[in-house]
C-alpha cells in the first residue's frame, strides 16, 4: 500500500513538473545545415539547435524579412568560435558588444558541427532578436555559409545563402488538472482503484 502510494504521489507531482515549451520542427536550410529553436516558459530561455559544416563558417539571420539586403538584424556567426553579430550593410557583420548566447555544447561528427546554443527569451540587447514566449508563433531566418573550407569571415558567394520560416508548436501543457480523478475506496482496506 505504502509503495502505490508513494508511486502514485510521484507521479502527479511528476506531471506538475513538466513545464510548458515550444519548438520549431527542424528547420533545413541547406545540406549539412538546419536550425530548431526551442522556447521554454518556465526558465524563460530560447535553446537553439543549429548545424552547420564543420570545414568553413556559417551564420543564422534571426527574425529577418525575405529580402531584408543585410540593412538591419540579429545574426550568430559561427567561424572558430560562436559570436552574436548584427548586420550593417554589406560588409561582416559588427561584433554586438553583449554576447548574449552561451554554448551549451559544440560537437562535430563526420564534418557536421552541432551547436546548441541558449539565451535569454526577452533581453536588454537592442541589436537581439527579442522572443516573448506567449506571442512568437514563427520566426524567420537567413543563413549564409562559406562556399569553400575556410574561417576567415568574407562573402558567401551567390548561391550559399537563404531564406526560411519555422512555426512553434506546443509541447507542453503549464497545469496537469486532478481534479476529475477519484481514489475508491477511502479509506481503504488495503486495495482501492
């Protein structure tokens, strides 16, 4: 009886755990890069998973428009290290002065590097790409890669580049409601359903 009891308390406050998050499908972008975004309520956290060929840098455009030209934006540029940049025209990418995603792991298997990355969903920084978690339903992206193995940042070249859009669904629920469940009998003699 003790047992059941201490299992059936496991598992609702199991359940009541689970924090409510939502995720993008993996969004492919080209070969050997693709980007999921994560958002999680409860720790107020964007978790983004984002691959990309480990010979050459990559970078991921946040929140952009189809066509923006580079004028404005959030952009994470991956070359031997991960920094948080923001366009300013045609040239590289300024080095935002607050480096607000941290590297939760960096690994790379059969010349595909995996990055998964986290930040804050709402920040102070004004060059980021900001995620409040009840209204971000999508979120657009552009990347760019270099054409050739290199880390050197400079021109991607005119078909190493793109647009795409992701679109959040739930995946957790914030309250697990008991309240239509019943315990019979009660008390009991040893055995209830």
């Amino acid at each position: 009886m003790k047992k059941i009891t201490i299992l059936l308390f496991a598992l609702v406050f199991g359940v009541k755990g689970f924090s409510q998050s939502k995720s993008t499908p993996i969004i492919n972008l080209t070969s050997n890069m693709t980007a999921q975004f994560t958002l999680n309520n409860s720790t107020s956290k964007v978790t983004l998973v984002l691959t990309g060929p480990s010979d050459r840098w990559f970078a991921l455009g946040l929140g952009v428009e189809s066509g923006f030209s580079m004028s404005a934006g959030d952009v994470l540029v991956y070359s031997t290290s991960l920094t948080d940049r923001n366009y300013v025209g045609f040239s590289a990418p300024a080095t935002d002065a607050s480096q607000d995603w941290t590297t939760v792991s960096n690994n790379v298997v059969s010349g595909v590097r995996t990055l998964t990355l986290e930040r804050a969903l709402i920040n102070a920084d004004t060059n980021d790409f900001q995620l409040p978690y009840a209204s971000t339903n999508s979120i657009n992206v552009a990347w760019a890669r270099s054409g050739s193995a290199s880390t050197s940042l400079a021109n991607h070249g005119g078909t190493n580049r793109g647009f795409a859009t992701g679109s959040f669904t739930t995946l957790g629920k914030e309250d697990f409601s008991l309240n239509a469940t019943s315990i019979f009998p009660n008390p009991s003699s040893g055995e209830f359903s």
